[in-house]
C-alpha cells in the first residue's frame, strides 16, 4: 500500500508479523514441547500440555488470553490501516 508524491514513493506497512516470539523453554520441557508454536492450534494444544503441570494454569491462561487478541487484530488491521492513512497523502 502505498503513493507518489512528486515523485517520492510513500509506503505503510500492511500486515501482522510476528518478529519475537517468548517463551519458558522450563517450562516447555516439562510439558514435552519441543519449541514454540508456528500456528495459533499449536499455541492451543500447548497452552494445555502447559495447563496439565502442576502449578502452571496462570501461564497457561496468558497464552490463551492472547489468541482472540491475535485474531481480533487480523481481522481488523485493514480498517485500521485505512483509517489511518485516511487524508494522510495528498496528490
């Protein structure tokens, strides 16, 4: 997404990407997991190996917390962008 402004090209970025991603590796290990997850059903399914330890439901309740976060943001993104470049460019 974006313009030419006399002849300078003016960009916005358009998409969710995820640069970092934390984790407890502990924590991991002791529910068997052997990295983080590459998809939000892999996100669930660890969220409740993590969830069966003992003493570990509260860390498993934020990763889960995150996921309509996530959804949330990629479903209005587009809107978001748009209302935010609205008027922005001129030309």
């Amino acid at each position: 997404m974006g313009r030419f402004v006399k002849n300078t090209a003016y960009a916005l970025p358009y998409g969710f990407y995820l640069r970092a991603t934390f984790y407890n590796k502990r924590l991991f290990a002791q529910a068997g997991i052997s990295g983080p997850p590459k998809t939000l059903d892999e996100m669930a399914d660890d969220a409740k190996k993590i969830s069966a330890i003992p003493g570990s439901q509260m860390t498993a309740a934020g990763v889960l917390a995150l996921v309509p976060v996530c959804v949330f943001f990629l479903l209005i993104q587009r809107h978001l962008v748009r209302g935010l470049t609205a008027g922005a460019v001129k030309g």
